[in-house]
C-alpha cells in the first residue's frame, strides 16, 4: 500500500509544481504588468521605479491581498467562501464546547440553566410504544416539573392532534392544563400544514387545546422553527413565522422568540406585550418581505432580523446530553449548566422534593429522544433530539445575544496587519518559513476569533487564510523579476 501510495504522489507532486510554477504565475505576471502599463500614470511608474525592491513587494502584497479581500466579499465567489466561513464556525463551536468559564455571576454575565426531561427509549417503551404521546402521562409531567416552580417549561410535543382512540385522555390533559396553579410560564408547540398552493403560506393547525390556551395567561402556543443547509444540518433557527390563522396571515412567534420575551425583563415586567405589539407592526413583511416593510424586531436590547440568511440566528451549540456540562455559578454553589431526567421517573414515587431541588430557576423542556420519534437532527455536535437544539438557541439568544459579524473596519485591519506580517516572513524568509509563520500568525488571532465569538460576533478571518498562496506566488514573482533583472544587468 505504501509503494502505491508513493507512485501516486510522483505523479501528483509535479504535476502541482507545473501548475504552481507555469500557469498562476504567467498569469498574474502578464495581468499585473498589462494593468499597470495601461492604466497607472507616469508618477506612479516612475515613483514605483524609484522604491526598493523590498518595498515593492510589501506595497504590491498587501494591495494585491486587500483587493483579494475585497473581491472575496463582493463578487460571487463569496458564495464559495460562506461554505468556508460555516465551517470555520462549525469548528470554532467544537473548540469551545464545555469551556465556559466565563459564564456565571463571577463574571456578571447572567447565565440561565436548563433541564432536558427526556422521553427516552427505556420511557417510550414502558408506555407501549404508542403512536401518540399519551396525554394522562404528558398531564402528569407538566404538573409534576411545574409544582418544582422552573423559570420556564417548554412542552415539545405536537399537540394539534388529538388522541381519537382515547378522547378521554385529552380531556385531562385539557383539564390539568387548564387547573394548574400558579406558576411559571408554559410554552406549547404547534404544527404548520403545508399549503396545496406554493404562492400561499402554510396553515396553524388547529388543536384540542386552542379554547384552553386562550383562556389561560400563563398557556402559549409558539413554533419550532429551525433552518437546514445543503448538508441537512441545523444551524440556524427562524424568529418568526408567516403562516395563515383565523383567515389572515400573520407573523407568529418562535419557541426562542417567545421565551426571550418571557424571560426577559422591562421596565413594566416582562416583554411580551412588547414583542405581540411588533409582531403586529411587521405582518407586511409576510406579504412583502423585499419591499419598504418592517423586517427586523427590536425586543429589549435585541434586535432581531426577519431575513432568513445573515449570521444572525447561528447557534452557539455548548450542551449535549451524555457529556458532562461545564459547572455554573448560582449563588454560593456552582450548578451544571444543563441536566438529563428520564420522564418515566417523574411521575413514580414520592420524587416531588428531589425535583424541587434540581429543577428549581431552570428553564425545563420536555422532549423525546427515541428513534421512533423522528426528532434526531444532525448538528454541529453531531444528532441531537429536537428539544436539546431548542435548549442550545435558547442559551445561544440569552448568553450571546443575537450574533453579527464584527465592523468591518476591524476586520480589514485585522486582515491587512496578518498580510502584513506574512509578507515580511515571505520577504526576509525562504517559502517554507514564510508559509509555516503565515499559519502560526492565523492560529494567533485565534483568541480574538474566541473572544468575539462570546461577546455574540464572529470574525470570519477565514479569508486571510486565501492571501496566503497568494502571497508565496508573490515572492516568486519577484524572485524571478530579480534573476530576469541580474540577468539583463550581467550582459
């Protein structure tokens, strides 16, 4: 295997050669001279002819890498760097899962905790395996995690459907639901129908518990909205959705949106009326999402685009189930960030006290991880349940805010002050050393790239990283221009 691995490389390595050798560099000798001969004036020529041969190699690089940056960031060939750039992301969120120090009241940065009630395999088929949820079991949950008084709980199972074998079994669902004391907020999923018309947007599903949410201050319907990419992975999630209810289109919330503005408080409590009041403003972006309609919401200190593509709704995925979570400062004991209950325990027993204890402040979400479920998605960590993704948005949207990417003019100084560096590597350095430092100063500005990340910006410096070959071909360049002038200079 090794023999053939070898031949393969003799013959991939000069065919490599001959491309880096020939074709880049006749190409860009001849761009570069043609340009410069027809187009720059006399003082600049002459003024260049007058500048060292070292200067105009760090002149000539670092025009040659900022316009490669500029070209990257506004042509088509963006498209091309963005599935660079998400994958950057991708490993950036590896890196610094379960590293979360800063997080916590040491650093006076508010930090929520979370709770994933698990409907698991072992749950699932001590139920029977039934095709829906059962209702008197979802009862007993929500009453059993609500008396335990979380911050928030968050019932991720479909609840448009009813259980026409058992209807008995909805009406005590209905009948908990509508009974529970007083306690935290609870947030009920719903579905969309896809509508028969591609022009027209989908339609709410109607549910048993339609009369007994409106009824309630405390029962609210939102939608877990994500989005996928060509890779069928879940990066991003949706603020909002358009879909037609009560015979007009409106803009209705997500889970994350919904619980920002339960969570979070204004001067008047929390900022729920603040949120209905702009979801009502925006509804024309429904009907027009490219014209001069609202298309942002501004809740609290956030603001929130209703466009689909940006960085803005990224998830900063930090919590799995089966890996241990980073610890949390909560008062004089340090608590985990996230913690895993069975459901099939929650309501065997005399576990109200032990609850009470473990689930106390934390924002709860009772969700299903079985394989018959359909709710495995593919992430930056690998599958996750549906309920664990909402979990990350959740602490994404509460730990970081909404993310953007840093000002522009950080990012081109940053940029230029690396190509400025590697240049000079390329110049007082042979290739290998001048490649080898270029990556090392990169790997430098790591920190900075972790340091914005926490802060709710990411530094796409991945761009850089594309100046590199072109400054090796640089320097070649002017080798070769110094050998054709000694040359000419020798005859």
């Amino acid at each position: 295997m090794s023999n053939r691995l070898k031949q393969l490389w003799n013959k991939v390595y000069p065919l490599g050669k001959v491309i880096e050798d020939t074709f880049p560099l006749t190409v860009l000798i001849g761009l570069i001279s043609k340009v410069v001969n027809r187009f720059a004036p006399e003082c600049i020529k002459t003024r260049w002819s007058e500048l060292g041969k070292n200067k105009r190699y760090l002149l000539a690089a670092t025009l040659l890498g900022a316009s490669s940056l500029l070209i990257l960031s506004s042509t088509p060939l963006n498209l091309w760097m963005q599935a660079k750039v998400e994958r950057i992301q991708d490993w950036v969120i590896a890196m610094d899962f379960g590293t979360h120090s800063d997080s916590g009241e040491g650093s006076g940065k508010l930090e929520h905790l979370y709770a994933f009630v698990d409907m698991d395999e072992n749950t699932y088929r001590s139920w029977g395996e039934p095709f829906l949820t059962p209702r008197d079991k979802l009862a007993c949950l929500i009453k059993t995690i609500a008396a335990a008084q979380p911050s928030l709980v968050i019932v991720d199972v479909d609840l448009a459907r009813s259980n026409q074998e058992a209807p008995e079994r909805d009406g005590e669902l209905q009948k908990t639901l509508a009974q529970l004391p007083a306690g935290p907020p609870i947030i009920l999923v719903k579905s969309l129908r896809k509508s028969a018309d591609p022009n027209k947007p989908p339609t709410v599903r109607q549910s048993f518990l339609d009369k007994t949410v409106a009824e309630s201050d405390r029962l609210y319907w939102a939608f877990p909205i994500f989005l996928r990419d060509d890779s069928h992975s879940i990066r991003r999630w949706k603020i909002a959705v358009c879909a037609a209810q009560d015979n007009k289109t409106a803009l209705l919330p997500s889970v994350q949106l919904l619980a920002y503005a339960l969570q979070s408080r204004g001067p008047n409590g929390n900022l729920l009326e603040e949120m209905t009041a702009q979801l009502q403003d925006a509804e024309g972006f429904c009907s027009s999402p490219d014209g001069g309609r609202r298309n942002s919401l501004v809740v609290g200190e956030q603001v929130f685009s209703l466009d689909e593509d940006g960085q803005e709704n990224r998830i900063f995925y930090s919590m799995k189930p089966g890996t241990a979570p980073p610890q949390i400062i909560d008062g004089a004991q340090a608590r985990p960030l996230l913690i895993t209950l069975p459901a099939h325990s929650l309501c065997s027993g005399n576990v109200q006290p032990f609850l009470n204890d473990m689930l106390h402040g934390r924002i709860v979400i009772i969700g299903a991880s079985f394989d018959d479920s359909f709710d495995i998605h593919e992430t930056t960590l690998g599958p996750l349940p549906g309920a664990v993704i909402i979990l990350n948005s959740l602490r994404s949207l509460f730990t970081y805010g909404v993310q953007h990417s840093l000002p522009w003019p950080v990012r081109v100084l940053f940029c230029i002050g690396l190509i400025v560096l590697s240049a000079c590597c390329f110049l007082y350095l042979n290739h290998l050393w001048g490649e080898i430092l270029s990556w090392l100063f990169a790997i430098m500005g790591l920190p900075l790239v972790f340091w914005a990340y926490r802060q709710g910006y990411f530094f796409d410096f991945v761009i850089f990283l594309v100046t590199i070959p072109i400054l090796k071909i640089m320097r070649k360049i002017s080798e070769k221009e110094n050998a054709h002038h000694n040359q000419n200079k020798g005859q």
